[in-house]
C-alpha cells in the first residue's frame, strides 16, 4: 500500500485537528485547519484511505512542508 505524506502549504497555526489516527479517510475531507497569514486554510485529503499518523496538535505551529498526517492508501 502507498503513503501519502500531507505537507503544511506554509507557516502558520493549528487551529483544529479533525482527523484520527487509525480512522479511514475520504479524498476531499478536512484533516486539520490552519491558520497562516491571518486566514483559515482548511487542509484536506488528497486520497482516499486510512489515517497512519497524525504529528499535530492544536495550538502548535508549523512549518512549509511539515508533515501534518500520514495517509496509507
């Protein structure tokens, strides 16, 4: 089965975490929600399959390119 590595689009916030670890995922629902440049960028799955790790937390900040969840497919 492939991984697909979901990266931080770029730095900013974790305002909301709405995927868990060992849940499956839709292509298109929301992962998390992050707060860069003072808007709200709902991130979300580029494929469909089951959520392997999930290295966020609310609060926490990020980086361009941090990973934000692992999606096995």
């Amino acid at each position: 089965m492939a991984e697909q590595i979901v990266e931080a689009p770029a730095p900013g916030k974790i305002l909301k975490v709405f995927a868990e670890v060992g849940k499956p995922i839709a292509e298109g629902d929301r992962i998390c929600m992050l707060e860069a440049l003072k808007m709200e960028l709902p991130i979300v799955a580029p494929v469909s399959g089951t959520v392997r790790a999930l290295p966020i937390a609310p609060g926490q900040s990020v980086e361009a390119g941090d990973p934000l969840a692992v999606i096995e497919g």
